[in-house]
C-alpha cells in the first residue's frame, strides 16, 4: 500500500462512525438561523 492509499482509509475509518439514537436520548438541538440574528451593526448612534 502507498501513502495516500493509507492516509484514506485511516479518513474513512473516522467517517464510519454510526450513531444511532433512540426515542428518549438528549441530544443538542442547533437552531442556525437564531445564531445569523440582528447584530446590532447597524443601529443609530
């Protein structure tokens, strides 16, 4: 095996994590368009 052939399956090694949840786990919710909210950038002075 080459060098580049390694470096790619120690990269598709860390993708194949599966993680599955189950009705009833906590999980972290993300809501993106609250963090792009008003800056205030451009508020009167």
């Amino acid at each position: 095996m080459d060098k580049q052939q390694k470096q790619k399956d120690r990269y598709d090694e860390k993708l194949k994590k599966i993680v599955s949840y189950q009705i009833g786990n906590l999980v972290l919710y993300y809501k993106a368009i609250l963090d792009k909210q008003w800056s205030g950038k451009l508020d009167s002075k």
